[in-house]
C-alpha cells in the first residue's frame, strides 16, 4: 500500500528503522489494571460494571473514569492500605505475558537483521494502563520508549490525581512523536516540539510502522498507520472468547488488516502475521538503502534509556 500525498516521508534509504508499536493490557499481557485491583481485593466486576459504567453514563471519558475510581478507592481505604506508587510498582512484577511475548522481541529482531543487518527494530509502548506498573514489568527494557497513563502522589506515596492521561486519540500523538524521532526524557520536557513541521523527512515514516493492539482506544492509531502505509493488526486473549466478538468488528470495519489470538510463540498465527509484516518492511528498506548506494552502521540497539 502506497502513503498518499498528504505526509512527506524521508526516502527510505535515509531510514533504515521499523517501528513495532503495542497496546498492552489485553495485547501484551491481560488487563493489568483489572489484575492488580484483584490483588488489592476490589470486586472487578463491580468495578468497572457498575462504578465506572456510571461514570460513563455520565457522559466521562472512559480513561479519566477508570482513574478516578481508583483514587475514590483509594481515599475510602485506611492509609495504610491505600494504592501507592510502591505497590503499583511492586505489581509490575506480577504480570503474567501471553505465550511467546518475552521470545518475539529478539525473534523480530533476528527477523530484521537477517535481511538486512542495518535495519533497525524500535519497540514501542502506548497505552491507557497504568504506567508504574508497565514500566516496572520484566519486558519493559525492550522498549525504546513507553506512554501510559500516569498519577501524582501525595506525601505517603498514595494516588491522589492522574497526572498523564492516555486515552483514545492521545496515543496517535505518541504514534507522531514516534515518526519524528521525539522520544525519550528530553521530548517529554518539550511536548509542544511534536507541532513544529518536520525538515527533510520523517525519522521512521508510517510505512515503517507496525501497530498491534486489541480495541476501541486503539482504533485511531491503526487507521493512522494503515492509512499511510503502514500494518495494523489486531489481537484477542485467547482466553477471553466473550470479547472476541468485539475484536472482529476491528476487521468488518477495516481498522485492521488482519485478527490473531495473542498468543506471540512460534507457530501460531500471530508469530507469523508479525514476522511477515517486519520481514516485508526490512525487504523494502534493504532495497532501497542499497540502491542509494550508502550504508552506515545503525546507532540505535533499539532498546530505551531508563525514563522517571
């Protein structure tokens, strides 16, 4: 699929890095959130069916409604078993990974270099959970940079108000930054640079782009992406088939290009579905750079600087 007229991409020679972008809560890993107020002994059913549902008919924006439940339940807590910074933290360590995810970052980077062996894999995290605990968490060092929903604390180190907000449209932002190269601790000190109209190209253009994830706050960045150029695909907890139904209306309505069980191993569909999109893109890029005639050695590993 060629990108339509609209953006200015830097010729591919120029650009010899791929982008894989995930959600995480139920694309990565099941929902987090939910996992870590059933440690805390809330009653997740009741949670987000009947305190967040009335939120929601309350006209809120679903992200900032979550949020705000859980300072409620918090403050309705004894301070010293309120949610914390410490124990969001400490949760990190808890979460259990759908099949093969640990495996697929050094595969699709093997993927990549066996093409070519300057095309450079960027893995990237944006998502509506809750940051403490996907930066805490075993894969968080494979990312290049991670955006998540993110709160302010008091003086106990208790939640007291969200301080970042990742919602539907908000990811597409981070996707932008991504293209422009506006990544770690220095880009977060200046958040309006994403405005300013690149020169010369895009660092990673959208046709070097793979977006997965599982639904709705995902939609804006696949029909970014996609329209672009880029590879959209979306994913179901194979445990969960009463969603399922949910995740195939991302294909009836074309936000994705095609539907897997999160189940990232070796031999299942969404190994192959994510080996073939890299393998795909590293070809073109390969083409490209050595019909320009230049190589140089990529700087990046692809792996992030521990951000606070």
């Amino acid at each position: 699929m060629n990108p339509p007229t609209g953006l200015r991409y830097r010729d591919n020679a120029m650009s010899r890095k791929i982008a894989v972008i995930f959600d995480f809560d139920d694309t990565l890993a099941p929902d987090s959130t939910s996992a870590f107020l059933a440690s805390m002994g809330v009653d997740v059913d009741d949670f987000w069916g009947r305190r967040v549902k009335r939120l929601l008919e309350g006209h809120w924006d679903p992200i900032p409604a979550y949020l705000y439940e859980m300072i409620v339940e918090s403050n309705a807590r004894p301070a010293s078993d309120r949610i914390t910074r410490d124990r969001l933290e400490a949760f990190a360590g808890q979460v259990d990974f759908f099949p093969g995810v640990k495996e697929i970052f050094p595969a699709l980077r093997a993927e990549a270099s066996a093409i070519d062996p300057t095309v450079v894999i960027e893995f990237y995290l944006i998502s509506s959970g809750i940051g403490e605990i996907l930066r805490g968490t075993s894969i968080a060092d494979e990312f290049t940079d991670i955006w998540a929903c993110d709160f302010h604390y008091g003086d106990e180190g208790e939640i007291i108000y969200p301080r970042n907000v990742v919602s539907f449209t908000e990811k597409t932002r981070f996707i932008f930054q991504i293209s422009k190269g506006l990544v770690g601790s220095e880009a977060r000190a200046n958040i309006a640079e994403v405005n300013r109209k690149m020169r010369g190209g895009f660092v990673i253009p959208f046709e070097q782009m793979v977006m997965i994830g599982d639904g709705q706050t995902d939609v804006p960045c696949f029909s970014l992406i996609k329209r672009y150029g880029g590879s959209a695909i979306g994913v179901c907890d194979p445990e969960a088939p009463s969603k399922w139904e949910k995740a195939r209306l991302l294909v009836t309505d074309d936000r994705v290009e095609s539907m897997c069980a999160a189940v990232y191993r070796e031999g299942a569909g969404l190994h192959r579905t994510l080996h073939k999109a890299v393998k795909e893109i590293a070809q073109k890029i390969a083409g490209k750079t050595y019909a320009a005639g230049s190589v140089e050695q990529p700087a990046s590993t692809g792996r992030r600087e521990r951000h606070t």
